[in-house]
C-alpha cells in the first residue's frame, strides 16, 4: 500500500492502547528489514531517518525507495524525519514524500518552539503530512544535537496542554527519563509524569531512546499512554554495525558481498520483531 501518515497509525494505537515501532534506517538492507520484521507480525510501522541520514541517501532516493517497500509489504508504512531542527530542510523533504515530518526545537524557549512548530505544521497539513514536536529535553546524543545530564529536563505536563492547542501537532515527543545512546545507570522512567500528561491531553505521545529500557518498564509506560517508541541506537549499532563487522571478516577473498547485508537485513528484521512484540502492535496492520 502506499505510505500513510503518522497521524492515521497513532490514532489507531491511541484507541487500541499500544505503541508503534518508528525505526532508525541508513540504507536498503537495513529498512528492507525493518519493513519485512513488521510485515512477518502484520504491524503497522514507522521507518524514520535522521537529518544526518537523509544526507547521506539523499531525500529522492530515501522516498522512492521506502514508498517500493511499502507497496510491496502490505502493511501500513510510515516514512518519518527524525530530530530536524531546519524549516527549509523539513520542508524540503515534505515536497519530496516523507508522509511525516519532526521538527525539534525543544532547545528553545517554549515561545519560540510555538513559534517554529507552528509554521511546520501549517507548511505540512496543507499537504497531507504529519508533524511530531518535543517538549522537555531528552538527554544524550542525536547527531549534532547533544544535551549534557545537567541540561535534560523533562516536560511539564501544563506545557502541554498549551502547546498542543498552539500548534497543531500530531504527535508529542516527551522528557521521561529516556535519553539517546546506550544508559550508563539503569534508566528510572518517570511514570507518574507520563499520566499526569495523558490525563490532561490526548495527543498521542512519542518516547524516544527506547534501546535498553526494560521490556516491562517499555509496557508499564504503553499502559499509561505512550504510543510511539523509538529504536535507533540498537539498530545502527547491534543490527546494522555489529552483524557488517562480524560477517564481513568472515568473507573468504573473491566473495559476494551481499551474503554480509544479507545478514545485516536479517539482524534488523530480528530486532524489529523482538520490539513490535513488547509494543503490542503484532496484528494491528
Ligand atoms: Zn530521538
């Protein structure tokens, strides 16, 4: 089927009460698998690429090779951009087929995030595609977006309620207690935040950094109203990093390279599987 937005799958998993997987990609093999693991448990499934990734596949390439994908699966294919902080840029990947579209400018003041976010959504909802927005700082590091321990803060849930009436958001990302990259403590979600801003807003909610967070502590924050979770860490560094560099030491002289990325894909597709199963959206396409 053709790519859908954001906006048609969370809505569906607000209702249904479980999250959808939105995967990190850099390349074919890697979203070939993170496409064909959703398809194998008939979920729905977001594929989203960083700035930094779009730049390396450029924008065209990336939308004409996700939308074959999508018509080829038979599930519901979101293609998504994560963490943009550049309205030209964002904008330019709209006109080019991303069906969703991040603009974080949780750096800024609240004002100016209203600001900023607003002209997104009114450049993107004229034409069909969603936007997802971030209030709080995840800690951590994104690309060229690092955020100290000290600078992460988390969201305030009467922000919200703000925010979302100003702007016009599909989709909220929110500071839990999640950060980007690998945890180097056990990571403490604060859960009580997470139903304090479910009670007062029903805008679907986003967790980023969700490589290493228990599967039960993934569950308890569905269970309050979470219904997109992010995986990218696992998927460059385990799927994608890990089984190149392990299977392409392996290759006898003269071999063909693509029994690696085949291998690549599977890896992907494994993780993928292991997620959408926590997430609760197996069957849900
Ligand atoms: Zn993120």
């Amino acid at each position: 089927m053709p790519l859908v937005t954001l906006r048609s799958v969370l809505r569906a998993s607000l209702k249904g009460n479980y999250a959808v997987g939105s995967f990190n990609f850099f390349g074919l093999e890697n979203v070939q698998g993170i496409i064909k693991g959703a398809a194998n448990l008939k979920a729905p499934v977001i594929v989203q690429a960083s700035p930094g990734a779009v730049k390396h596949m450029g924008e065209k390439a990336i939308c004409g090779m996700v939308a074959g994908l999508a018509d080829e699966s038979g599930v519901p294919v979101v293609l998504h951009l994560d963490h943009a902080t550049d309205y030209d840029f964002i904008c330019r990947c709209i006109d080019n087929g991303f069906t969703s579209v991040m603009i974080d400018a949780s750096r800024k003041s609240l004002h100016e995030n209203i600001d900023i976010t607003s002209r997104v959504v009114d450049y993107a909802s004229r034409r069909g595609v969603s936007v997802e927005a971030e209030l709080g700082k995840v800690g951590g590091s994104e690309e060229e977006i690092k955020v100290e321990d000290k600078d992460a803060y988390f969201t305030n849930p009467e922000d919200v309620v703000t925010f979302v009436k100003a702007t016009g958001i599909d989709a909220l990302a929110i500071a839990v207690g999640t950060i980007h990259g690998f945890y180097k403590s056990e990571p403490k979600l604060d859960f009580n935040r997470i139903a304090a801003i479910r009670s007062l807003s029903d805008i679907p909610l986003v967790l980023h950094g969700g490589t290493g967070i228990p599967d039960y502590d993934l569950t308890r924050a569905i269970s309050l109203g979470v219904n997109k979770i992010n995986v990218g860490t696992e998927l460059w560094l385990v799927g994608y990093g890990n089984t190149l560099k392990k299977y392409a030491s392996m290759m006898p002289d003269n071999s063909d390279p693509r029994k690696v990325m085949e291998q690549v894909r599977e890896a992907c597709m494994h993780i993928v599987e292991e997620k959408i199963t926590v997430f609760g959206s197996v069957g849900k396409a």
